[in-house]
C-alpha cells in the first residue's frame, strides 16, 4: 500500500477527492491517533474501517511524512485480531522511551445483547512500523460505565507519566479521569482529571491537555450538549476549558466556559503532539455528522468517507488561543498568486486545491464570498459576526455556522479543495471547518462588497503535492 494518497489514482469519481488532505485509501476514516514525530518521522494513525463506509471493524491507519506535506501510506499498524480488542482497535495516543515507541489504544469488545466492554491496551515498536501487543494494562475503574476510552499519555517535568480517558460516570454524565505510572506499564488510578463535575452531556471523548507557558488548556470533546445562540450547532461539539495542571496531574479550570475549537460543521476528536520544534501541532476528523447525512455523503460511492485536517500549529498568547496552518504548507504554493481587484467580482479556478489569502486595513462594513455556487462566507461589521454557510447534500437546503469576533476583522485564509474547506480568521484566532460537496461545472470564487472603496488584498495561490 505504500505511496501517495492511492484514493486519487483508484478513484472514478475525481471531482470530491482530495489532494492535500489525508483520506483513507478505502473505506471509512475518523479520529486521529497516535501523532508523533519518532526518529525525525511524523507518524499520523487513524481510526480506519478497511472493509466498508461504516462504523465497524475499526482497525489503525497509519502514514507518515518527513515534511507534513508529502503522506506516504503503509499498511494498518494495529488489527482488530486479539480477544480484547476484536470488536476495534479504538482512538490512542503515541509517545517514546528509550528509544521505543508506545502506542496506547481502547480495545472495544462487543458481547450478547450488544454489551460493551472496553480495556486500555499498549502496544510497542523498534521502528514505527512492526507492533507488538502487549494486551490490556489494568482493571476497568470503578463508578464508570464501560464507555471509558481513548487515553491519551505524556511525560511531566518530574519525568511521571500520566494517562487521561474520555469516561462517562454510572449516572451517566460525562468525565476525564486520571492515571500516572513511572514506567508506561504499571498505573495507578487518580480519579477525575477535573477537581470539581461539570454539567457538559453524557459521554467526553479524545482528552487532551495543552501545556503553554502562559497557561494550561483541557481539551475533550463532549457528547449531549444543547444548542445556545450559534454555539453547539454540531451532533457532538469539541473545544476546551482553560486552567492549570498541577504537579499532581490534576486540572483546575479557572471557569466553566467551554469555548468551541471550530465553528464549522464537521470538526471532531483533535489530537496533539509536540515536534522537535518545540511546536504543539493539531490533526482534527472532518467527518461528524448525522448517521443520515453520513450515509449521503457522495464519496461512499466511490467507497471511501471522511479525512483529516491539515496540520495546526497551535499557540497560546495573551489569553488567546490561535490554530494556523503549519508553515511547511506553503511549499505547496505554484507560481505567483493570482491578484484579485477592487472591480473583479468573479475569480476563475485555475484548480481545485486554492490557498486564498485575504487582508483588509481596516475593518470592513461588508463582505461576502461564495465558493463554487456551494458555499458563502460572509462578515457582518455591525455585529463582528463571521457566518459560513453551505448546501447540504442531504436535504438541499442551506444551512450555517456562525461566530462573533471578539475585535475587528483583519484576514481571512482559505485552504480549498474540491469538497472541503478550511478556513482561518484573524491569524486563526476562529477556524471554520466544513465538507462540501459541488458540482463540476462551478469553479468560481465570487466577491460581492458593500463598499467598493474598502482598503483589501486577496491573493489566490494554487497549491499542488509534488
């Protein structure tokens, strides 16, 4: 299997494949797992059915890049094929010692009357790519339904290791809780990550702690939240609370606002891990959606569903959390960019994979852009408002997200491919992720500005993997 994305050499349907995303060369793909940077390769796994466009089976994809561009794919790394992972080799996470690598995953079981069980697993490599289970490492805990999985594992400064899981308590809410180990194989049980409940749905999936100098943040992505105002607009939602981790592991939060990581339609389950640059970089599944707007999607027929998101470095400054694309993504820049004018109000793609880079002086009154007769993104001055919006492949109705800035707008930076969109706002202090799905005869950008005057630059680059 090894080589570029096999999708777009095997695919009859080329008009929704993807070219710089990673994609499943079959079947269905969701969660990142086990990223890592392992002697100077980044490894990316993925949850991934090889069988079919369905959640089952889930065996871990695997690539890996020298540069976060190139992806050369190679065959799963962990299989479904042991008693206590036969049902899914579910989400985990990567880290090294002694040279080794260590991959923690949730093995899922499923029994009469479709019990659950899950069991928290290991499995280790000399190279990154020949594993060796090593089997469960400890009991289920108690006062946790078996909804207890995901665990996501790092070292702290005084060299402990610790393990967070995505849980839900018997009474069915949702929770972090905690283990530490001296050595990645025996571990001891902490209880909940948090030191006080929070009332945020029934299930929280794919932990995650971000450790930044100015603070610490906890990101999970919870299950069962209502809807308010433009926020919790998904089936399930991710995002973070902001706080400290203490020397004991454990998080204190500094308020109960969770505050969303994408406001889009499809972003869901983001890992983290740190490069020998010393970056924090973000992978994220765009793919959550409805099991019948799931079902819709028009690449299954092609037999294929779902990607990753590009590459994030994500910072933390002045009490403001940014998600910008990785700088090695320029390399994928051809030519010059194309300028847009004042006076053009239709641009014509050159192809399907754009980098669109907007500037403004100062903050605009209006702006409005469409994408493909398919997509609009728009900016309301009066209430800072960005709104993103798309037709739904399902139902054939527009449908959208919306976020309002906490200041003015100064830049937008589109990452476009044939049916997905990534789209950064101010330096990525708000990101908008979202599957679209057009028709081939609509390859324009289309610009409509309230105020023909308004101080801009645009600037369209086609990107190409070579």
């Amino acid at each position: 299997m090894k080589g570029r994305n096999h999708l777009s050499s095997q695919s009859e349907a080329k008009k929704h494949q993807l070219s710089y995303h990673i994609v499943p060369p079959k079947g269905l793909l969701n969660d990142p797992n086990g990223l890592i940077q392992y002697k100077g390769v980044y490894h990316v796994f993925f949850q991934w059915n090889q069988h079919g466009t369905v959640h089952q089976s889930k065996s871990w994809g695997h690539v890996t890049s020298t540069d976060l561009v190139h992806w050369e794919y190679h065959e799963a790394a962990l299989e479904p094929n042991d008693w206590y992972d036969k049902d899914g080799v579910y989400s985990g996470s990567a880290v090294t010692k002694d040279d080794t690598l260590y991959l923690f995953y949730t093995g899922n079981v499923r029994g009469v009357n479709d019990s659950r069980e899950s069991y928290q697993c290991l499995a280790v490599s000399k190279d990154g790519f020949h594993f060796e289970k090593e089997g469960p490492l400890f009991e289920h805990p108690k006062g946790y339904t078996r909804h207890v999985r995901d665990p996501k594992v790092w070292q702290g400064e005084n060299g402990l290791w610790y393990m967070i899981l995505g849980a839900q308590r018997e009474d069915l809410t949702g929770d972090t809780i905690l283990y530490t180990s001296e050595d990645l194989l025996d571990w001891t049980f902490k209880g909940s990550l948090l030191e006080k409940k929070l009332p945020l749905g029934y299930m929280w999936e794919c932990p995650d702690v971000l450790q930044f100098k100015e603070k610490d943040l906890f990101v999970f992505s919870p299950q069962g939240l209502e809807p308010e105002g433009n926020k919790f607009q998904n089936i399930y939602q991710t995002g973070y609370l902001t706080g400290q981790l203490t020397p004991t592991g454990q998080f204190v939060s500094e308020n109960e606002e969770f505050v969303e990581l994408d406001r889009g339609f499809e972003f869901y389950a983001p890992q983290s891990f740190t490069d020998q640059k010393n970056r924090v970089i973000s992978f994220g599944w765009v793919g959550v959606m409805e099991p019948e707007v799931e079902a819709a999607v028009p690449t299954i027929k092609d037999g294929w569903v779902h990607a990753l998101t590009i590459p994030r470095e994500l910072t933390y400054q002045n009490g403001v959390l940014k998600q910008q694309p990785v700088e090695e993504l320029a390399a994928m820049r051809t030519g010059t960019p194309q300028k847009v004018e004042a006076e053009d109000s239709i641009v014509e793609l050159t192809s399907l994979q754009q980098e669109v880079i907007i500037n403004w002086k100062e903050d605009p009154k209006a702006f409005s852009m469409g994408i493909r007769d398919n997509v609009e993104i728009s900016y309301d001055q009066e209430t800072r408002t960005v709104t993103v919006s798309r037709i739904n492949w399902l139902t054939n109705e527009r449908e959208k997200r919306a976020v309002q800035l906490k200041k003015e707008l100064k830049n937008m930076r589109l990452f476009l491919e044939s049916s997905l969109i990534e789209l950064f706002v101010n330096d990525g202090e708000e990101v908008f992720t979202l599957r679209y799905f057009a028709e081939d005869k609509d390859d324009q950008l289309s610009f409509s500005l309230a105020d023909k005057n308004e101080q801009r630059e645009i600037s369209v680059y086609e990107l190409t993997v070579q």
